[in-house]
C-alpha cells in the first residue's frame, strides 16, 4: 500500500487523483475534514464521479510532527509519497517551518526506516537549488547550495528537510527526490501559491516586476513522481522546470488568458526596498504577518534560469508545454467563479 503526506494539498490531491487511476492502494493522511472537500474539487476536474475516487482512498486523520499519529499511517505501508510541507517566505513563520518543514520530514524518514518502507518520494522545491556564479547560467542538480547567501526562511528549512532525506538514504532508505519550480494546477485559489496568484491577477495587480521564474504542471510534477517511483533510480534528485519565464511575461499571459488587463507599469527596485522595511515596522509594531520580506523583495528581481535536462534524458520525458497549461488553469478558475464567490 502506498502513503501520501500531504494528499490535501495541490500536489498530494492530483498524485492521488493519479494512484487511484492506476488501480493502487492508496492511503493518505489528513489533518481536518473540511480538506477533504478541496480534494474532491481538484477530482472533479478530470472526472464526472469524484466521490467515488475520495471514497477509495483509506483516510487517516495524522499530522506529521505528531509521532504517535503518524505511526498509525505507516501501518502495512511498502511506499511513501512525502509532499506534506509549509510553504512561506514570512520570517516570522521560521520556527513554525522548522517544526513542519524539518521535523515533519525526519519523523516520516525515521518512520520510512523503521517500518521497512522500500521507497520514498519526497517533493522538495528549487527553493534548495543554489545559484550560479553568474545569473545567466543554467542551474541544475549540480549547482551547490551556500548556507551564507540570504537564503529565504522557506528555502532554509526546505534544504533542512533535504539533509534528513539524504540521511535516511545514508541509514539504507531508497529515496528519490524532486525539485519542483513554480507548480502551475487548478484549485486552491484563495491560497498563497501559484493558483492564488491567478486569482490577484484577474482582480487586478498593476505592477509587474523583473525577475525571472521556473514554471512546471503540477501533472508533469506528479507524473515524474510515479515514473521515478517506480523506476530502479535510487537517491538521485531532479529539477522539474518546463519553463523559464520572466515575471512580467507570465503576469501577462494570466491576465491574457482570464481576459483582463495585464500589468503595465514595472514596479520599482527603490519601491521594493522601502516595501520591505515597511513591513518589518508593521510586523513589529502590529505583530501581524510579514506580506514582504527582504528575501522575497530580491527574488522577484532575480533572473534565475534552471535546466531540467536530467529528467528529460533520464525519463526520455517531455514536459507539457506551459502556455497550454496556463489556458487551462485560468480556464478552471474562470469556471469556478462562475459557480463560487471566488472574487
């Protein structure tokens, strides 16, 4: 039987979307029910009857910085897909990612160890990738994190989790791992990533800014998951990226394909710098979440390009193409406004 961590997220819902497919069984760990209901909106999709596929999958209410319960999930379980994670920038959520992040990732590594787990999976992000000695060269596997760059809280604890999975394959767990780009699928539209960001768009962002991102579907995420999972590679990691494509480019092609007016005006560097500090004084003052960190303020002036030849030449795979992927996102949030109140 196959574990998911994670299955309530975009990633764990369309892997498990995929498994149930493929006839396995599956079991997958959730925290609230009111997450189930985001999974059978993601089902519903790609199929007429998702309550049927729900209903299949054997649910176990764990959280994976708690032990005990996660212990009940890994019973008779032979593989584990391990996309549980938190993803923020807000410095103020660092000990809140290290107990989730890095904890929760040595408690599901130590567990994978103990019960005899024959394979692990474990969605980590390009946030871990280093950078280049110049911005125009590739960035790939080889490309060596440096703990003394201003590296971001998300990153920092994303790496953290890395190391314990690298540690369980040195302990003789078979690991395979993924490094995901910006994870482009439908749902989740009132959240922080990608799918939230297609709803700011279609409200309305009037700056655009010059960075340069990496871009994947989350089904070429999942599909590379399975193929490696059931592959004979063994603690090897790959960078998914179908894509990289600069910030103002990807902003229009949103706004071009939810049919609304792009950003038209490039937000400052002085801007961004005065955002940040700013935002530090409210958090301090307040106490209310950072929106703005110091870390984020340069990322989205990065140009950073990321090569996933690895993958390509490994699995002989091809990515979908991203435009494709854009339309049909913005198609399904379009589709869900008009039956939601989304806006």
């Amino acid at each position: 039987m196959v574990l998911v961590t994670g299955g309530t997220g975009l990633v764990g819902s369309h892997l498990l979307y995929k498994l149930i497919n493929n006839n396995e069984k599956v079991r997958a760990i959730f925290r609230t029910p009111e997450s189930l209901a985001t999974v059978k909106k993601v089902f519903s999709y790609y199929t007429q009857d998702p309550e049927t596929l729900l209903d299949a999958i054997e649910w176990v209410k764990a959280d994976i910085t708690d032990v005990p319960s996660l212990e009940e999930a890994f019973t008779g379980i032979t593989h584990v897909y391990h996309c549980a994670a938190l993803v923020s920038f807000a410095p103020n959520d660092y000990y809140k990612l290290r107990k989730i992040n890095i904890e929760g990732t040595s408690n599901v590594v130590n567990l994978s160890l103990i019960y005899g787990i024959s394979k692990l999976c474990y969605v980590s992000s390009i946030a871990t990738v280093g950078k280049p000695p110049k911005p125009e060269m590739l960035i790939d596997e080889t490309t060596p994190w440096n703990p003394e760059d201003d590296n971001s809280v998300y990153g920092i604890t994303k790496y953290g989790a890395e190391m314990e999975v690298w540690r369980g394959s040195q302990e003789g767990l078979d690991i395979v791992m993924v490094n995901p780009g910006v994870i482009l699928g439908p749902g989740f539209w009132n959240g922080n990533g990608s799918s939230g960001l297609i709803r700011r768009i279609h409200k309305g962002i009037p700056y655009y800014t010059t960075g340069t991102g990496g871009y994947v579907d989350v089904e070429d995420v999942v599909q590379i998951m399975h193929l490696l999972m059931h592959s004979n590679i063994t603690n090897e990691n790959f960078i998914l990226v179908s894509e990289n494509i600069p910030f103002k480019d990807f902003q229009y092609k949103i706004a071009t394909a939810l049919d609304v007016s792009p950003a038209k005006k490039e937000l400052p560097q002085l801007f961004l710098e005065m955002g940040w500090r700013l935002d530090w004084l409210r958090h301090k003052l307040t106490g209310s979440n950072r929106q703005l960190s110091k870390q984020m303020s340069k990322t989205v002036r990065n140009k950073s390009f990321y090569s996933s030849s690895k993958a390509i030449n490994t699995l002989n795979y091809t990515f979908k193409n991203i435009d494709a992927t854009i339309d049909g996102v913005c198609q399904h949030y379009l589709e869900d406004l008009k039956k939601t109140s989304l806006s």
